[in-house]
C-alpha cells in the first residue's frame, strides 16, 4: 500500500512490508503490535520510586502448542548461541540451553507471510476497531490511574500523553492484551526457520536472528528465564509491544527499580514510549496533521502521493498541487496521506486524505502504517477531550473526498 510504505527502513517492527501490518490488525486486532518489551539489566537508575503494576497481571506464555522440534540438536542453532555467547559476554551453556528450550512453531510461520489475498484498505472499518466505547473507557480509566506519570513523562520528553495513551489503547488495550505466544519459541522461529516463501526471507531473518539476540542477553543478564516470556508471534512485548532491539535501544527505567520491564511496570511503559518518539523527533507542540481539501479537477495525486508519509511539500507547494491544507501558513513540510475506504470500484466511497507533519510522520516510526498512526493519535484526543469534559473530536479525515 503507497501510503505507508516510508521511504528509509528505519526500524523497529517486526517489519514485515506494513502493509502487511495494517492486513494482520485488521485480521487479528490490535494485540499484533510491532514493538517488545523485555527485561533488561540497566544502567542508569531513575531519580522516583513509584512501581506501578500494570492492572492486568502478564499472562503465562503460552505453550508450544503443535510446536515442533526444538533447537537443542540444530547445528546452525548452535553455532549462532556459541558466538552470541562469545560476542556478549553470556554463559555459553545458559545460551545453549536457552536455545534448548526453544520449538519451532509451524503457526508463527505462517503467520510471517504476507496475506495470498490483498485485501482493500479502509480507513472507517480500521478506525472503527480502535475508537470505540470499550476502548475508550479503558483509556479515561488508565489516564486516571497514572496522570502523574503521564504528565511526568510529558514534562521530560514533550511527548503529550495523549499520544502515550493513544498507544497503549491501540497495542494492547493498556495491558489487556500483551500476547500469548512464547517469546523465546517465535523468535528462534524466525531467526533460524524463517519461510524461504516470504519476498524478503533474507534479510527478515537477520533482523530476528538480532532480535533473538537481543532478547537472550536481556534475559540472561536479567537473570529471568528465557522460556518465560510471553508477546505476539513476532516477539513484541509489553504493554507498548516493544520488540527486543527497541526495548536495547529506547526503553526506560522510569520507576526507578533498576530494571526495564515492560509488561508489569506501567510506570516503564509510559516512559518508553514517551522516549521512543522523543528520539525520533518528535516536535512539541507541532500538530500531527491538518485537514486537507482537495480540489478533484486538479489535483496531481501522482506528484501529491509520491513521496508517501515523507513529508515533502510545503503548505503552498501543497495547494499549489491541488490539496490545500487549512493551515496554509504551516511552515514545516507536509505529506498527503491518502485513506482508502474499501474498492471504490465496488461502490465504496472515495479515499480521505490528510495533511501530515513531521510530527505525523514521527508517529509512524512507531509502526510503519499512516492508519496506524491516525488510529493512535484519534484515539488518544477522543480519550483526552471527554477527559476534559469535551465532546469528542470529530475525525479530521472525516468528510470523504471522492477521488478525481
Ligand atoms: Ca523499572
């Protein structure tokens, strides 16, 4: 799908092509996040004490149901454990019977490969799953809960908590749904039985076997059992859904307990992400996207949706090229993000469209999928505006533009 595929692979996910991402949370719903989180020695320790538990407490992981064999006797298994070993500093024989423990699950195979089927985009379908009564209450009911937090964690970032709340709704339903699968067994899936059918085998397998990787040392060096664990088929963790590197890489210690822990911590979890998108650019007080109108007899959709969610023109440029923005002095660039709602050749009305900004496009490192970042940044401003005895926003994207 044009709209979200970016540009530049920066990271994170369990990348799969994002639009296979926006396929599988339309399939399977919002547990199959990109992000990990895990449990990592640490370094720096944090200045407050407040260990908050996550409300709902991590579910055991789930055993290897139909798994296959394990990686004890699978020598290329072994090998990559003895020079991880080597490489960081960890117990070979701890590595070796981590790996052990690890089965092949024929279900996260499958579950890595792109749809057989391309199924059409739709925006109202996609919203409709995340900004929704349950959804919502669950998000007024946890902004309650952990206000200082969240307004902590703004303090020091910029990152506002609506967005942290946005995300959190969206991954897991603020720790509802945190995954079930065993960390340890999808990863060692991936690293070592990726499915030669995928397009882009190859290099998804470099990225798991990094991931398994990272995953090993944080829990060896943790002193937790690797096969404890649990997350989505893809290793994704925690109340945010933090993959292994992301959690290496950006994660925080922001109750100050000495370890990074995603899945019982709330209070790491809202600073992570808040760190996540602050690292990733995240502008304070810059919007996320203006409303967009697009003039159907002339606008250049061709040279409009090029470059994607890079944000590429600026406000008069945009205009110029038929869609004017309702921020016409807006000074920084903006990208077209174009919204299906089903096949038009079916009946379905015509694509949406929105403006978006540098900050738009910061809220897609989070996943790489413009209905992704829209869900989480509607989310979270419908949670905050009823919070502040709002009515709820109406969704910018909300008025259809059929398509020239
Ligand atoms: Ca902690």
């Amino acid at each position: 799908m044009r709209t979200v595929s970016p540009p530049t692979p920066l990271h994170r996910g369990p990348s799969v092509a994002p639009s296979f991402w926006l396929s599988v949370a339309l399939a399977l719903g919002p547990t199959v996040g990109p992000a990990l989180a895990a449990f990592a020695a640490l370094h720096t320790p944090h200045a407050a004490a407040t260990t908050e538990r996550a409300q709902a407490p991590a579910k055991k992981a789930k055993p290897a149901r139909n798994g296959g064999p394990t990686y004890a006797h699978h020598p290329a298994a072994q090998a990559w454990g003895d020079a991880l070993a080597q490489r960081q500093g960890l117990d070979p024989l701890a590595v070796r019977a981590a790996l052990a423990q690890a089965r092949k699950l024929p279900q996260v195979q499958q579950l890595v490969l792109p749809p057989t089927l391309p199924t059409a985009k739709n925006w109202t379908a996609y919203r409709a799953r995340f900004i929704e009564p349950v959804r919502i209450r669950a998000g007024l009911a946890f902004w309650d809960a952990h206000a200082n937090l969240l307004a902590r964690a703004e303090a020091e970032t910029g990152v506002p908590a609506r967005l942290v709340v946005g995300v959190l709704g969206v991954e897991t339903l603020y720790g509802r749904h945190m995954g079930r699968w065993r960390v340890l067994d999808a990863l060692a899936t991936l690293a070592f039985d990726f499915p030669t059918q995928h397009p882009r085998a190859e290099a998804r397998q470099r990225y798991f076997e990094g991931e398994l990787g990272h995953f090993l040392t944080q829990t060896l060096r943790a002193g937790i059992d690797p096969s404890e664990p649990s997350g989505s088929y893809a290793g994704a963790m925690g109340l945010p859904q933090f993959m292994p590197g992301s959690v290496a890489q950006f994660a925080v210690d922001f109750d100050g307990d000495g370890r990074i822990d995603l899945t019982h911590s709330v209070a790491d979890a809202i600073g992570s992400v808040a760190h996540y998108f602050k690292a990733f650019g995240w502008q304070p007080g810059l919007p996320t996207h203006h409303a967009v109108q697009l003039d159907p007899q002339r606008a250049d959709l061709d040279t409009l949706l090029t470059p994607d969610i890079l944000p590429t023109f600026s406000a008069q440029r945009l205009t110029q090229l038929g869609a004017t923005p309702d921020d016409v002095h807006h000074s920084g660039r903006l990208a077209l993000i174009e919204l299906h709602n089903g096949d038009p050749t079916r009946g379905a009305p015509g694509a949406q469209y929105v403006a978006g900004t540098d900050n738009f496009y910061a809220v897609t490192r989070y996943n790489w999928s413009s209905y992704y970042a829209l869900a989480v940044i509607e989310l979270g401003e419908t949670i905050e505006h009823l919070r502040q005895g709002k009515a709820a926003p109406a969704s910018l994207a909300d008025s259809p533009t059929t398509k020239p």
